[in-house]
C-alpha cells in the first residue's frame, strides 16, 4: 500500500474515531435536553393544576366518555396514524385513587398504582407509563382541594421526544459515513498534491546517472519541508559529486604512478633477460628492479593508509605518549639520511608535553614531514623541529612544527598541498621517489587523533608545516608509555 492511501486512510480513521464521538455526545446532549425540558413542563403544569385546586370551588364533573361518533373519529384517526388520546394529560384523584377529574376523556382510568400514590402523597413522584400503546412521562404531585387532599396527576407523550431524538440519530448515520469518505477522499487529494514535488524529485533522482554528476534537483520557491528536503538532497549530490570526482582522480592519479615504475621494472627485466649479459650488468638490473618494486610497496601501503582513513578505519592504538619521544627518534633516523648531503635537523621539544595518540601513526606522520623538508632543503640547510604547545578558546593543542630553508611551497601549490598526488615540484619529487602522498597521510594522521595540520612559508624563507594535537587530559598527564629516560 503506498504512502499516500496509508495517509489517507488514517486520515478517514481519525475523522471517523472523532465524528462517531462527536455524535454520541451530541445524542446524549440531545435526549438530556428533552429530558430535561419535559420534566420542566411538568413541573410548571403540576405546580400551575395545584394552585389552581387550591383557589378553586367545586371539582367539576368528571368527564363523559366520549360517543360512539367521536369513537369512531378517533379510530379513523388512528388509522391516519394520529393517538386518540391527548398528547397532555392531566388527572386529580382522591387519594383512595378514584379519578375526580380529568382532561382526557379517553383516560378515565387512574395513571398511578397503589405504590406510587402512597409514595405521591408526600412527595413528588415521576414515572413512565403506557397509554393506548404510546409511552408518558408523569409526574404526581400531592395538592389540596380545600380542606381535601387530592394528587394532582400530569402527563405528556414522550414519542414526540423519542421521534426527534431517532431523527437526528438517522442523519448522523447517514451524514458520518458520508463525512468519513469525503474526508478520506480530500486527504488522499491533499496527499497526493502534497506528495508530487517528491514523486518528481524521485524520478529526476532515478534519472541521474553517475556520469551525469552535474545534474541537480530543482528547489520548489516554497519555503516548506519539500524545499528543505530537495536543497538537503541536492547538498548529498553535491558531496557524492566530490566524493566520485576525488575517486575518478585518485584512481586516474594512482594508475599513472604505478605505471611509471612498472614499466620501469619490465624493461629492467627485459634487459636482464637478454643473452650475452654480463654479470655485473644482471646485478645492477636485479638492483634496480629491487628499488623499483621497493617504490611499488611503499606506494601500495600508502594508498592503503589512505583507504582505511577514508573508511573510518584508522586502527589507532592511542594512548597517553610524550611526542618528544616520537620526535627524537625520527629525528635521529633523518639525520642518517641528510648527512650524505650535509643537511643538518635540530629539535627542541618541551619534553612535559603529553597527548594521546598512536605512537606509530605518529611516528609515520614525523616520519613523512621530515622526509618532504629533507628532501627539498639545499645542501648544507638546517631543517628546525619545534614541539610546544598552544592554548587557545577550543582546546589546548601540541604543536609539532617542521621548518625547512630551502625554496618553499609553490603559492598556488599551498592550498593543494595535502590533496593525495600533488607535489610542489613534480619532475624532481618523481625522480626522488615521491608520489604525493605524504602530506595526505599527515593530515589524515591528524584528522584521526582530532587534530589538524596547516602548511605556509614564513617570513626569512623556507617551507614550514605545523602538525596540532589535543593535548592529554589533566588525569592522563602522568607518566608516558614508553617515554624515554
């Protein structure tokens, strides 16, 4: 069942639920009043019959029945479907119950028992009898005629009562059916001209394919849920969009880095696998192969570094550590490698400084930052490793900052500089074995442990990059894991 006949159909249910309460009050409201207003006829008749009695002389005579010609009347009449007997009644007995007067008479027989003109001649007494087939509503007030007490006897047909109370019962039954499928009908009408700017949304969605990455969903000029909806939509195509198009490029980007050292490492064993080949030659080929396919590794790792991190699968063991471990070690391992060309790292680290982090993931982040300003500074540069910290309004963060002399990041290269596959110098970091992706791991390294990294060239030269952490909390701030003495 779609949508719009569910809504529907609840809409009709609820409106059926409150039409059918709706229509018991008002019948109970309705017979209440009529009720009501008979008992307040009566009493105003009863009380008007035993004023009179009270001033009055003689009783008159009790009425003759009626002649055979007004018998016959009466039952032609009845067979016009009219009562023979008077719609009120009124009666005065003695309180033996013989009748002394009455209005009607058709009526001539007492319209009380034994039992209520007892109880009538102290108080007033209301009851329902039957007269000639038709019910009354009676009500017997004990009176004086004089120095006699009398009961004063009225009545009125309830059928006028119950025909308008079975009337009004008849219409509800007739108009709450009706109103219930109207109403049902209107909301499956108002659903479905409110549901027709999301069938249309769906259809256009259904028409997007993922070569069509261009293509967004219109916005109604209405500022209601559907607006809201199609502009929420639209910013989800916007984010997918970004998310193909960096997949399209990582893909494009990484296809072409693996190819370069691939067909390197064919024609090197092409080459190995010629007749006549000296030995020497077999080595440097094995050699060369070996270097290229160490390239290819490290380049698979990297990129798988990368597809964790963009999963949400960082595998971070983080706990309590002092950077300045982690900073010393890699500075230590750096300096091997610079010292063939006579570059020197010098590190100053505030060694109070506790976050919590993965030591390895760290480790890897150092380890790619002093490897980019080694590889870019001149011969004989001195390259700067600071750790501090910094307290600002969101929270207090490390602050691990590599500095370089050498030529510094390319302007139009900085606002790129840790997208995956970009470099500053694309020739000379190919040749030097760089793929680009060290900086993207750096930051989403840091992104993982909640913090950020920011890369500029400061003033007197050089490239700079500053890796921020959250710094430990104030109950973490003990002793290090594995921090050395």
């Amino acid at each position: 069942m779609t949508l719009r006949w569910r809504l529907a159909l609840v809409f009709a249910l609820g409106t059926a639920v409150v039409i059918a309460a709706a229509g018991l009050l008002f019948l109970q409201q309705l017979t209440a009043g009529l009720n009501s207003s008979l008992a307040s006829t009566l009493r105003v008749r009863a009380e008007a019959e035993v004023a009179r009695l009270a001033s009055a002389g003689p009783l008159p005579p009790l009425a003759p029945p009626p002649p055979s010609e007004s018998r016959d009347s009466g039952q032609q009449g009845d067979q016009h479907g009219q009562n023979p007997v008077s719609d009120d009644i009124t009666q005065v007995l003695a309180r033996d119950g013989a009748v002394l007067a009455t209005t009607d008479p058709a009526v001539r027989q007492p319209l009380v028992d034994a039992a209520q003109r007892r109880a009538a001649g102290h108080a007033p007494v209301k009851f329902t009898t039957t007269v000639e087939g038709e019910k009354y509503r009676m009500l017997a007030v004990p009176a004086h005629h004089g120095a006699r007490p009398v009961l004063v006897v009225v009545g009125t047909g309830s059928h006028l009562a119950e025909e308008a109370t079975a009337r009004t019962s008849t219409a509800l039954w007739i108009a709450g059916p009706s109103a219930v499928v109207l109403a049902g009908l209107g909301a499956y009408a108002l659903t479905g001209s409110a549901l027709r700017p999301v069938e249309r949304m769906r259809r256009r969605l259904a028409d997007i394919s993922e070569h069509d990455t261009a293509a967004r969903l219109p916005v109604p000029r209405t500022r209601d849920e559907i607006a809201t909806l199609a502009t929420t939509m639209n910013a989800v195509l916007d984010r997918l969009a970004r998310a193909l198009e960096r997949e399209r490029g990582f893909v494009a980007d990484a296809g072409h880095e693996l190819r370069t050292p691939l067909t390197t490492l064919k024609a090197e064993l092409e080459l190995a696998s010629r007749p006549g080949r000296s030995h020497q030659a077999l080595v440097d080929a094995i050699t060369a192969a070996a270097a290229d396919t160490d390239r290819l590794i490290r380049l698979a790792e990297d990129l798988l570094v990368l597809a964790r991190a963009d999963e949400g699968h960082a595998c971070l063991r983080a706990g309590p550590i002092a950077p300045a471990d982690v900073l010393a070690r890699g500075v230590h391992a750096a300096s091997a490698r610079a010292e063939t060309r006579g570059v020197r790292l010098t590190l100053h680290a505030d060694t109070t400084v506790r976050i919590v982090a993965d030591p390895d993931r760290l480790r890897q982040a150092v380890d790619n930052l002093l490897d980019n300003a080694v590889r870019h500074s001149p011969d004989g540069a001195v390259i700067d490793v600071t750790l501090s910290t910094r307290h600002g309004p969101g929270a207090d963060v490390a602050v691990i900052e590599v500095r370089d002399h050498g030529p510094g990041f390319p302007p139009a290269f900085l606002p790129l500089a840790f997208e995956r596959f970009r470099r500053a110098d694309a020739a000379r970091a190919r040749a030097g074995g760089g793929a680009g992706l060290g900086l993207a791991i750096v930051r989403s390294i840091a992104e993982a442990h909640g913090g950020s990294v920011v890369a500029d060239n400061p003033e007197g030269g050089g490239a700079r990059v500053r890796l921020e952490i959250p710094l430990a909390p104030a109950h973490e701030q003990g002793p290090a894991h594995g921090e050395m003495s």
